[in-house]
C-alpha cells in the first residue's frame, strides 16, 4: 500500500465535508475504486469523524450572561464632564450674581437709608415721610448744603437733639447732616453723601463698636432722638402724625449703618456661598445616581 | 445570522446588556465547549468563556457585518491560546492532570448522564481518549477540528474565526484529522476498516 500524499489527504478530508466540485468528486471515486489504501484511508477518517460529531455537548458549568449593575455602558466622559463644568459654573455665576446684587442693594441703603431706617425697618417710611417734610419746612431756614463746616442745626435757638447723638459717637457730626437732605428731597441717593463723611467721623465710628451700634439703632430706647417719656418721639411714632420740628432729622450717622451693613452683607454672601455649593453638590449627586440606574 | 440575532446585536451597540445576555445564552455553550476541548480544564474553559463574553461586549461596537458565531469563536480561540501560552509558561498542563485520572475528567461535563452505566463508562473512557488526543494537535489545527468536526462550523466561518485563509482550513483540518487517527488507530479506539 503505497503511503498517501498530503494533496490525496486534503482530499478526503474535503470530501468527508462535501466541499468537492462535482469534477473533484467524480475524479476521487475512481481512484477510491482503485486504490484499496485510499479507501481504507477514508473509511477510518469517516469513522473518526463520526466519533467526533458523536460526542455530547459539553455543559457549561454555570450561565456565563452579564451583570447589567457591572457590565453597563457608562456615561461619556466628555458629556459628563460637561455637564458637570456647567453644573459648576452655573453655581459659582448664582453666587456671583446673588453677591453682587446684595452688594448693591446693600450700598444703595448706606447712602440712602437713615441708621433707623436700617435698624427699625417699621419705621422706615415714617423716617423717611418726616424727613422729606423736615427738609421743606427748613431749606428755607437752614443754609444751603456744603456752606462751610456749618452743623445742621445751625440757629442755636433750636433744640439740637442731635447733640445728645454726637454725645453718644463722641463726635460732632459735620455737614453731613445738613448734605444728605437734598439727595433725599431728589429721592436718589448720591455718591457725594457717603463720601463726604469727615475722616474725624470715620473714626468715631471706628471707636464704637458694633454691637454698641446695633444697641443704639436697634432699640428705641437706646435711641437719644427718641424721648422716652414723650409718646409721639420716633419710636412709638404714629407716621400720621407731625414730624418734631426739634428733632433733627438729617443728622444720620452714617456709620452706623456702615457697621451694621458689613455683617448683613458678609450673612447673605454666605447664605448665596451655601446654596451654591448645595447646588453644586446636588448635581454632583444627580450625575452619579444617573451613571448607576 | 437570524433576524432575531441581528436585533440583540444590534441593542447591545447600543449598550444593552439584557439583548446581549439573549446572545450569552444563545452562544455559551458553543464557546464553553471549545474553550473545554481546547484546554481540557473546566475552570480554565470557564474562564475563557467568561471573559470571552466580557471582551465581546465591550468590543461589539466593533462587529460589523458576518457570522456573530465566529466573531465570538474568534474572540475565545485567541483567549483558549493566551491561556496555553500562559500554562507553558508555567509549566503546568492540564491535560497531564486529565489522563493522570482528575476528578474533572471530560466525562463529568457531558449532559447526558441517563446511559446504562456500562456504556457510560465506555463513552467516558471514548471521550477521554479523544480529549488526550485533541491535546496532541498542535493548537492551531486543535482548534479548527474542533470547530469543524464537533462544533459543526463551515469553512468560511471557521476561516473567520481564526483569521485565516479558506485554504489555510482546509490544509489544517486535513493535518488534524490525520493526527487524531493515528492516535486514536494507536490505542484501538478506531472501528477497523476492511482492507
């Protein structure tokens, strides 16, 4: 039996597949027919293979499916990453604007608002009604705004309340009292009005302490404008009632509401710096619950 | 590929999984099976077959058009030849441990387990024998008999699951079958031809 070549065994192999052309087929069954070898050759790779297609298929041992809490697409980094920059942003710009709206808003009062109006906001329309009805009662009478270093109350006849005010800031307060009331009758405030407040006046406020202020605007009792035994005075005022003429009314100290402006500033920056964090954390937490359905 | 196949592929592009597990189920006992025949360790196959599965979903978006089948057969062909390389390295063959008599012989993974106990025990010495001589093919033609003649692939997808040329299979098979006769011939496991 003469040994068979590697091109007569991928022969038989194809044919035990089927994959002959008819030509290839018809040419292999001749020589089958001739050469005894051969065909033995080919009935054992028949048998082989039937042993093999024979075989059971094998059993995986468990289920090999994936987890969807594991294997799950995550998110992509760059809209992620996006979103997160803008969650971000979007936080710092509310802080931003917040701050800078109080800001304002808070600058505005200094120059506008009287110490009780920022103390008693109750009696703030009042204040502000008797100021504007002071003011018409004594452009007349009183020298014009900026005329000298002259007090508001410039007749001494007058009863100068405000003495008992400059008693307690230990300092005379100079034209402010008479400057801010122009600006008021305009009903804008002015730049000039705040800072044309003498540097002796800035260092009384700095000799009174915070919580002295707050005292003193916060309580009418505190309050020298206010008589205490006088039923109409500024704290239990009935805002239909006259304005006192005696009181004088321009005489605001200033800063005053400087110091009680700078901790309500710095509390609503901080309320706007928790939201915005809060804001921006919320997000945070958004974008992880989304990336773990 | 059936209409069926090409929406789960289709869904698990898209990520999701649920559609891809309807194709683990459909496929992984083909691929446990060549990744047990390849390796003759049902550990190591179930390894494979899992991380085969793994890397496939991870990689679907890169199946385009063809047999998913022999995508997935190709993915677990080259895991069953990282894992050989691995175990020379180590020096440790699996299929000594198999004829040394292991308890994880072949014959415990077969399903059918209802045969009268004289013929199971023959079809389990039948099945070692055959699993000790697929070991002796060199892995490249181990692989391809495996694929043609137990799991029933065409050439063509056979071709493309080990990325070869249709006549490189043929030639392979051809060696395979060869080899494995003589082994099986050797030890009297093979029917006697008329001569």
């Amino acid at each position: 039996m003469t040994p068979i070549s590697e091109q007569q065994q991928e022969l038989l192999s194809a044919a035990l597949d089927g994959q002959l052309s008819a030509a290839e087929q018809a040419q292999l069954d001749q020589q089958l027919e001739h050469d005894h070898g051969l065909a033995v050759e080919f009935a054992e790779l028949r048998s082989m293979q039937a042993l093999l297609q024979e075989l059971p298929p094998v059993r995986p041992p468990r289920s090999f499916t994936l987890d969807p809490a594991i294997h799950a697409p995550k998110r992509s980094f760059w809209l992620g990453g996006w979103i997160r920059w803008v969650g971000v942003v979007g936080a710092f710009a509310l802080m931003l604007t917040v701050g800078l709206q109080l800001t304002n808003q808070s600058g505005q009062s200094m120059t506008m608002a009287p110490v009780a109006d920022m103390a008693n906001p109750e009696a703030a329309n009042g204040v502000s009604d008797r100021m504007a009805i002071e003011n018409n009662n004594t452009s007349a009478e009183a020298p014009p705004m900026g005329s000298g270093s002259g007090s508001g109350p410039a007749d001494p006849s007058q009863p100068t309340t405000a003495e008992d005010t400059m008693a307690v800031l230990d300092q005379t307060p100079e034209p402010m009292v008479g400057g801010a009331a122009p600006a008021m009758i305009e009903g804008y405030p002015t730049p000039m009005a705040y800072s044309s407040i003498p540097i002796s006046d800035t260092a009384g406020m700095a000799r009174m302490s915070a919580e002295q202020a707050t005292a003193l605007a916060g309580s009418p009792l505190n309050n020298p404008l206010i008589d205490q035994n006088n039923p109409s005075s500024p704290g239990t005022l009935d805002l239909e009632q006259p304005v006192l003429k005696e009181q004088t009314p321009t005489a605001q100290p200033v800063p005053i509401a400087m110091a009680e402006s700078e901790p309500s500033l710095l509390l609503w920056f901080s309320i706007a710096l928790v939201l915005g964090v809060g804001l921006a954390s919320a997000m945070v937490y958004w974008l992880k619950s989304f990336k773990q359905p | 590929m059936t209409d069926a196949e090409r929406q789960w592929v289709s869904a698990a592009k898209d990520g999701d999984v649920e559609a891809f597990n309807q194709l683990v189920r459909m496929y992984e006992g083909r691929v446990y099976g060549l990744a047990y025949r390849m390796l003759g360790d049902s550990d190591s196959a179930a390894d494979v077959a899992q991380d085969t599965f793994i890397s496939a979903f991870k990689a679907i978006k890169r199946f385009r058009e063809g047999s998913f089948a022999a995508w997935l057969l190709r993915i677990a062909t080259n895991a069953c030849y990282d894992v050989l390389r691995a175990q020379k390295r180590r020096r440790t063959t699996s299929m000594d441990q198999l004829l040394a008599g292991d308890d994880d012989s072949p014959g415990e993974q077969f399903e059918d387990q209802s045969l009268p106990l004289d013929q199971h025990m023959i079809n389990r010495e039948l099945q070692a024998a055959i699993q000790a001589g697929l070991a002796t093919l060199p892995e490249d033609q181990r692989a391809v008999l495996i694929m043609c003649d137990i799991q029933g692939f065409a050439y063509e997808e056979i071709a493309a699951a080990t990325d070869t040329q249709l006549g490189t299979v043929k030639s392979r098979l051809s060696r395979a079958r060869a080899k494995l006769r003589d082994y099986l011939k050797s030890r009297e496991l093979l029917p006697t031809a008329e001569r």
